[in-house]
C-alpha cells in the first residue's frame, strides 16, 4: 500500500493488510480478459483467474524492471490478488482517501476522478500504477549494495517505503512480536501462502541486520549499506549478453564444424573467457552432442541438478527463457545436431511454447524429453533418479546403491554451485532441501538412491543440524557417513569442498560467485574438460585466506587450460591479474 509524507499534497490512507480483507473465493473472469478487469453489470466487475492475474503480474514487472515475485508478494500482501470484492465492488480500505483494488494505490489526486474510476475498475492500470509508485520509492531510498535490481535484497528499503517510509517499519521501533512490511513481503517470498505458493519459487531472501539499521528513524542516504548476503537473484537476468555475435548457423552435421575458437600463440596457461552458455557449448562440444540439455536461464535448482545428469550423457546444458526458445540457443542447437533435447522443468519452467518449438525444428517423440515433478524438490529428485540409472518407478531395483550423494539447498545457489562441477565429474546426484527439514521427495529419492555417503553442502544456517539428526535416524546412518561442507562464507565453502575433493580434476575453471549461469552451465563444460570450477569474489580474492590456499595449492598441470568463465562485467581483469599471480603464470 502507498503512503506519501504528511507534507505532501495526497493524504495518507489507513494501512490495508489481507488481515483486514480476509480471503474470499476469487470470481472467475470471462475468457475475454486481456489486461482489464470484465464487467458483467452496471458498476459491477469480477476478477480474472489467478493463471491471468499472474500473467499480467509477470508482463507489468517485466515491463517496469521489478522482479516479479516482489511484485507478486506485494500484490498478495495488499489484496490477496483481488481487485473486486464478491459484490463485484472494487477494493477500498476506507471511505475517505482509499486504497484502491489490487495494489492498494492510494496516491492520487482526489479530484481526478478519472484516474480514481481507471484504478477501480482497470486491474492492469491499478498494477501498472503499483509497479510505478514502488519504482518511485526505489529512486528515493538509500541505494543498497551495487543497486542491482535483479537482487531481491536490495529491494529492502524500497519495499519499506511502498507500505509508510517512517521508522514505523524499523525493526528497531516496532513491536518485536510483528513483523515489519517489507519482512512480511521477504516472508512471503520464502513462504508463499496458499495459491500464491503455485506462482512464486521459494527463496529465503536475506534481510539487512537490525543492528546495522539506526536505533530510531530512516536509513541515511549518506550511509553505504552492503546488500546482505547470501544474495538471492530474481528473474531480471539477460539470458544472452547483447555484447556477444549471433553464431552463425552452421550445416547441422556433426562432422565439418568450423573451429569456432581457433588455435591462438602458446602459452604457459591460457584463460579463454566464455561469454554465454552456447559459447560453452560450442567449445565444448565442437563435433556436435548428442544429448543436449535445456533448461530455464532466470531459475537455478533445474540446471543445478541436471549438473550430474549432463556427465552422464556427455551433454552440454544450455539455458532459454521460459516462454520460447531464445533465437541464439535455437541457432546453437543446429550446430550441436543432437539425437535427443532433455527438457529440465515442468511447463511452469520452460512452458509449451519452448517444446512445440523444438518439435518444429524436429525434436519429437524419443528426440524430446522432459524431466520435470510438481515443484524443484520432486524435479531435483527426478533427474538424481535419472542420474543414477533409476526408472522413475523407485521401486524397481531394492537393491541399488550409490556411492555418495550432494544434497544442497533449495532456496538460494552459492552453496550449491560449489559442489556442482565435482558432482558431475563423480557423477553424484544432487538432491535439494529446505533450510529445517528435508522435504518428502527428497526423503523418497534417497530412499531409492540408497547412498553410502551423504555430503551436506553448507553451514548450519542453511541446513540445519536436524536435517543431518533425521538422516542419520531415518536412514539408519553412521554418523561418519553424513559429511558437512561448509564455511563462514560462501567462497569458504567452495574452498571446503574443493579441498575435499582435491584428487578430482586436472583443472581449473572460474566463475562469479554473484550469479549462477555461468557457473552451472560452466560446469558441464568443466566435467567434459575434467576440471574443477571454483567460484571467485568481485572483490580481491585475498580477503578469503582459504580460497586463496585452494588456488595457490592447485597442482600445476602444463597441458590443462584454465577457463574463466563470463566477462569482465563477471570477473573482472583485476581477478584474472590475481588468478594468474596464484596460479603462477
């Protein structure tokens, strides 16, 4: 809901939460909607279905550059998704100066009657006005971190200032039994309630320390507040990078394929930077492949999964959006000529557009398959399934067991991006969890898989401790057999599981730590060279004295080339110097 400062020429309206709506049923709308809401008598209106409304909640945020599980979460805490109440009445928190329809907007002028009609009767113009005004707030608030939208944490204080930009929203003010606005918003995203749980992909986002924020009043402009990690990424994320050419399309043959990276002068180790997920690809595999995997560019726990599988197959990954098939992954197809297109995700992922197009470029019936369950933890589950051999039908062989499984959380990447590469090189399932408790399927994938050895990938913080008691009670494991990864931050923990598995891998290939693309898709290029990836800071390398001895202690290998992965924009020349002084070259 919007409030302006008393001084302003709009009032402040009364805060509006769905505590005080309630929850009725939602009408459903005619299937004429296209934006606006459908009227169906004088003065009278119903809502669309959630599907439209969630279609237009990703369209506005796309369209105005918000993460749209923040604009979900926003329009959940507001409304409940409702712009109309059951007599087909709008929304309003009170008679005087209202809060209006879906998004609660009550920053208007009251005597524009109207754009107070457009915000009553049109949801998309109600939403569009929502997006704009949290925009206003994000202008105005103190710029969190490097003020890259794409990071849900960094949306704190602009979230804070949406509901009332007074310290009534600071933690340190506020009752502690309650919860501030922008964490109740933070809470949603990491619990989505209801319907909304079918719309937003959980994720724990990591709130700014109350003791960092002043005892009384607002956050200073003048002050530098680091984004709180670990940090969470939204689904703002440019799949391809302008900067990168097209590829050419080359005669789908797997013979004849022109080197795409030809032979440059020797020397004594080579950093080739790799822009995008087809250059790896291409690099990688230049003959052609014959599994190629896609799964979806702005979600990680899919291709996270798919690490080990894409070892199994010998198959690179690459990444599309998850409404159609990204002109330069279609182009790199084509050159890949592969046999068989392994989809990771159900069509919420990567939907039916994605898949028609790929049958029309001739991937069908056994060309075409997808590995997918009813959320990330069953589609986890899936692909450590298929990884490991296993029908889906777990039941089919009592006797199978693995040698070792990863499991990592669900909720955010870092962690899990540490082990992925070795997990692919030891073809190791990766199956993922919640922060407290294991979900059910998982608990049935490793049930199936039948592990000897179980590594947990991450501080207690992130998996907790009962996790590793249920495991042990539940499997009937020695405690041995359960082996924690971690450290106190994330590099620390790439630098814990690659000093775990120091034997595997001839080399190194390096990727930010910061986001996961390139990292995940770096992996299956990495396994196929057998080397390591380790993730790598924006800032000097030195401050993470662990990291550093992981890299400075890596065995010297004349004959295997070192590969960063992503450009100067993800590794920057300051880093590659460091590398190279660590690496002795």
């Amino acid at each position: 809901m919007i409030r302006r400062h008393a001084l302003s020429c709009v009032m402040v309206c009364a805060l509006l939460t769905t505590s005080t709506l309630g929850q009725p049923a939602l009408l459903q709308a005619a299937p004429t909607y296209q934006g606006s809401s459908t009227q169906v008598a004088a003065n009278t209106f119903v809502n669309p279905s959630y599907d439209e409304i969630n279609q237009l909640l990703e369209e506005v945020a796309k369209e105005k550059g918000i993460p749209s599980a923040i604009l979900k979460a926003i329009a959940f805490k507001e409304s409940s998704w409702r712009q109309f109440d059951k007599l087909g009445e709008a929304i309003v928190s009170r008679p005087v100066h209202p809060a209006i329809g879906i998004m609660q907007v009550a920053t208007y002028n009251d005597n524009d009657l109207e754009t107070i009609e457009k915000l009553k009767t049109d949801i998309g113009f109600n939403i569009r006005r929502g997006a704009d005004l949290l925009n206003e707030k994000w202008g105005f608030t103190p710029t969190i971190g490097d003020g890259d939208r794409n990071k849900l944490e960094n949306w704190y204080f602009a979230l804070w200032a949406y509901n009332v930009w007074t310290d009534k929203n600071n933690p340190n003010v506020c009752d502690p039994s309650t919860l501030t606005y922008q964490e109740k918003v933070f809470n949603l995203i990491a619990h989505p309630e209801g319907f909304l749980a079918q719309y937003i992909e959980p994720v724990g986002i990591t709130r700014i320390p109350a003791e960092s924020l002043p005892a009384t009043g607002l956050p200073l402009k003048t002050v530098a507040w680091a984004t709180p990690e670990p940090i969470h990424y939204g689904d703002l994320a440019v799949v391809v990078s302008p900067e990168i050419p097209t590829v050419p399309v080359y005669p789908p043959s797997r013979g004849g394929v022109p080197d795409l990276n030809p032979p440059q002068e020797p020397q004594t180790i080579e950093f080739l930077r790799l822009e995008t997920a087809v250059q790896q690809a291409l690099e990688g595999w230049p003959t052609g492949a014959e599994t190629v995997i896609l799964a979806r560019a702005d979600r990680f726990p899919d291709a996270l999964a798919g690490v080990p599988l894409a070892a199994r197959y010998d198959a690179p990954i690459l990444l599309t959006s998850g409404e159609a098939l990204n002109s330069e992954v279609e182009q790199a197809l084509k050159i890949l000529n592969p046999d068989r297109v392994l989809l990771l995700g159900g069509e919420g992922a990567l939907g039916p557009q994605v898949a028609a197009k790929l049958e029309s470029l001739g991937w069908s019936g056994e060309g075409l398959q997808r590995i997918n369950g009813l959320n990330r933890y069953e589609t986890a589950a899936a692909i450590a399934l298929e990884t490991a051999g296993l029908s889906r039908d777990i039941l089919t062989d009592p006797n199978h067991s693995e040698e070792a499984v990863a499991i990592v959380t669900g909720l955010n990447f870092p962690d899990a991006l540490s082990i992925a590469s070795i997990a692919g090189i030891k073809q190791m399932p990766i199956l993922l969890t919640e922060s407290g408790a294991l979900p059910q399927e998982t608990w049935t994938a490793l049930k199936a898989l039948n592990p000897k050895k179980i590594y947990l990938i991450g501080g207690e913080g992130v998996i907790a401790p009962a996790v590793a008691t249920d495991l042990q009670e539940q499997l009937k494991l020695a405690g041995p057999v359960i082996e924690r990864l971690s450290g106190a931050s994330r590099y620390d923990t790439m630098a814990a599981v690659a000093a775990a598995f120091a034997g595997e891998g001839q080399g190194l290939a390096f990727a930010t730590g910061q986001d996961f693309p390139d990292a995940l898709t770096g992996a299956a290029l990495a396994v196929r060279l057998n080397s390591k990836v380790i993730l790598i800071p924006q800032g000097p390398i030195e401050a993470y004295p662990r990291l550093k001895e992981t890299i400075a202690q890596h065995p010297y290998n004349p004959e295997a080339k070192q590969y960063i992965f992503g450009g100067n924009g993800a590794i920057s020349s300051e880093r590659v110097q460091e590398l190279k002084v660590l690496l002795g070259t």
